[in-house]
C-alpha cells in the first residue's frame, strides 16, 4: 500500500512539474489569447429580443442582456460544436495540440496503456506518418461528446461569474466590463477550453487515488479510455491498410519492370 502511494505522488509530481493539467494556467493563457489560439465563435445577436445595450442603458437593461446572451450564446455554441464540418477542420492550434497530447500522457499513466497512447501521440506529432488531419478528427469525433460536456462546464462556471455581478451598479459592472466578458464567454466555445476540462477530470481522478473517498468527475476518465483506444485502434486498421496498398503497389511496379526485362532480353 505504502508503495502504491508513493507510485501515485510521484505521478501527481510529474504531472503538477511538466503543467500538463494545469486548468487555471492553461484557461488564463487561452483566454489571453496565447499558445495561439484565436477565437472563432461569436454569438450571433441579430435575432435578440433585448434592445442592444449603449450609453443610455440601465443596470435592468443589462441585466436582462445578460440572461439572453447566454441563453442565446449556449444554444449557438453547442450547434457550433456539433456541426460535424468543426470536427474535421485540421487541428492547428498549438493549444489543443498540447492538450491532447496531455490526456493520452495521463491515460498512460492512470490506466498502464503507453502503447495505445504512444501510437495516439504519434498522430499530433510533426514528421510522422500517422500525423494527418484524418487520423487527429479520429480523435476529435471519438472525444466529442466529451469535449462539449467539458465546454458545458467551463461556460457555466463563467456564466454564474457573470450571474453574480447583476447585483453590482453600473458604476462597478459597466456594460464595457460586461462586453468583455461577453467575448471571453464566447472564447470558451472551443475545443480547447474542452479538452482543458477532460484534463482536470483525469487530474480530479489521480488525485481521488489518494484519497479514501471517491468522487466521481464530471467527466469520465474511464470514457476518455476507452474512445482513446478504439480511435487509437482506427488509426492502426488505417495505417496498416494503407501499407498494404504501398506494398502491393511497389510489388505490382517490381513485376512490370522485371516482365519488360524479360521481353527485351528476349528481343
């Protein structure tokens, strides 16, 4: 037992040391706009039967911009998410790239799978031949659900942040100030925000291995697993297929180079 603890400290080490998980970190710097990551969701806010908000607006306005905002927002964002052309854009941001690449290090390490997740980091490692946008959108539908489930709990969390300020004036919570968050809020319908969330949930598990009593995340590690593997598993059939086809190509070109020998010898 004492030895089983000390394997899991020296794994939330490791973890907390590389700042593989690290959500707050990782949250502040996406919504700064490092690692680049762009925003590439906006509400739309032509069809809002509130009156848009101006220099004359009241603290009763705002507030009732507010709540449609982010009713509005959260219908448009999960139609966004969906939208199967979003799940097989190529991965190009630096961030969701390092994000994945974090989930399949923690799978490894809270479920013994380094082959499986070797072969899954391969596929967002430069210069490889499994790298192809096909073979990352494996991953990306396999995590889908996942992935909207952690957006789902990042904007909610932001969203009672915005809720809590109704009660301030205007003087304190201007509609400059709730412009702002309007736009972080809309920076939080991404990819990357939810594979941020996965990684804490597989943080929250590693640290649930220490404790006695068990809470279960948000989302689940085991899930997280198991699509790992089976889109892990697609990129293998893929892979090993597209070998073939090379091989019976070159052994189909061998044949005819030795067929056209033979007819010139015997010429």
């Amino acid at each position: 037992m004492i030895e089983r603890v000390k394997k899991y400290m020296m794994v939330l080490a490791l973890v907390e040391f590389t700042g593989c998980v690290s959500g707050v970190n990782v949250g502040n710097s996406l919504l700064s706009g490092e690692h680049g990551y762009e925003n590439r969701f906006n509400t739309n806010q032509y069809a809002f039967l509130t009156p848009s908000l101006d220099a004359t607006s009241t603290q009763q306005d705002r507030n009732s911009f507010l709540e449609e905002f982010i009713s509005q927002s959260n219908m448009q964002c999960q139609h966004y998410l969906g939208n199967p052309q979003h799940r097989t854009q190529s991965i190009t941001s630096s961030a969701e790239q390092t994000l994945y690449m974090s989930i399949f290090d923690t799978v490894s390490m809270l479920f013994g799978v380094k082959y499986i997740t070797d072969v899954a980091k391969g596929v967002f490692l430069s210069n490889t031949t499994t790298n192809t946008p096909e073979n990352q959108s494996m991953y990306q539908n396999a995590l889908g659900p996942e992935i909207i489930r952690g957006v789902e709990i990042a904007r909610l969390r932001y969203a009672n942040l915005m809720r809590a300020k109704k009660a301030e004036s205007l003087e304190h919570y201007s509609v400059e100030h709730f412009q702002s968050d309007m736009v972080k809020y809309d920076k939080q319908c991404s990819n990357e925000f939810g594979l941020m969330e996965i990684n804490n949930a597989l943080r929250e598990a590693q640290t649930q291995m220490m404790r006695s009593g068990i809470v279960k995340p948000k989302i689940d590690p085991v899930e997280i697993k198991k699509k790992v593997e089976v889109a892990t598993k697609k990129v293998e059939e893929k892979t090993h297929k597209e070998e073939m086809k090379k091989e019976i190509k070159e052994e189909m070109k061998k044949r005819e180079i030795q067929k056209r020998t033979k007819t010139q010898d015997a010429k």
